[in-house]
C-alpha cells in the first residue's frame, strides 16, 4: 500500500523532507530515521509531473500532516522544489535547508561547475570534461 507522506517518529510533525528527482521516491528515509529520534518527520513523495502540480500537493500534504509554521529540507530537485513552495506559501515556513541543489542564479554555475571538477582526480576531470564535449556536439535527433 502507498502511504503519502511517510511519518516517522511522533507528532507534531514539523520537518518535511523533500527528495530530489523526480524519480527518487524515499531516498530521504535513511535522514528521516536518524531525525524521528527526535523529532516527528514528514516524507512526502512527489507524484504530479507539473511543477504547479507539485507545489500543490505539498501544500495539501503540509497542511493536512503538519503543524505549522514547518521546516523543509530539500535535496537536489527537491531543493529547488522548497524555494518554490516558500515563495508561494512563506507564512507556511519557518525554516528552509538545502542540500546539494544547483546554482539559483545563472552567475554561480560556473563556480559551481570548478567546485565539482575540483572534487574529481585528473582522470575523472578529463572524463567529465569529455563527456560534456561529446553531449555539447551532439545532434538531438541521435536521441529520438
């Protein structure tokens, strides 16, 4: 049976944990047990293909399954998922976290990307860098 949202620990749940994705449904559980220890967690899972639809049914999940004002913690599209439902609902928030999300202006994705070659050996470097090249010159239609 499909539960949404996941609950961990007791009432009240106030952290609401956002997975990324789309397709990344309870890769938030391993935080969420180690957080219900002490506090009551939401993990609800993302179902809507619009991003419209998305934010609307968090709303409706928060609102159901949380006391209010709650926490977010979004990881990597669910980040961006948490921006998106704060500036619609700021009243619902009190606290947002994001972890590992992509650059929220254009001017930081550069950074972003010498930060994440930097992380990689010299050999990792050349494949990425590779691979970005082949991608780059590659005809769409290859794909269809």
């Amino acid at each position: 049976m499909f539960v949404n949202p996941r609950k961990y620990g007791l009432p009240s749940y106030n952290i609401i944990l956002i997975h990324g994705g789309p397709g990344a449904l309870g890769d938030m559980a391993p935080v969420a047990k180690v957080l219900a220890v002490n506090f009551g967690v939401l993990e609800p899972f993302q179902t809507k293909e619009k991003i419209k639809d998305l934010v609307d049914e968090m709303y409706e999940i928060i609102i159901v399954n949380s006391d209010l004002p709650v926490v977010l913690v979004g990881h990597s599209w669910g980040a961006w998922l948490a921006i998106i439902f704060t500036a619609k609902y700021p009243s619902l928030v009190k606290k947002i976290i994001l972890i590992s999300s992509g650059a929220f202006e254009v001017k930081y994705i550069s950074d972003q990307l010498k930060t994440r070659l930097d992380r990689l050996s010299g050999n990792e470097q050349f494949e990425v860098e590779y691979l970005m090249r082949e991608m780059s010159n590659s005809d769409p239609k290859e794909f269809d």
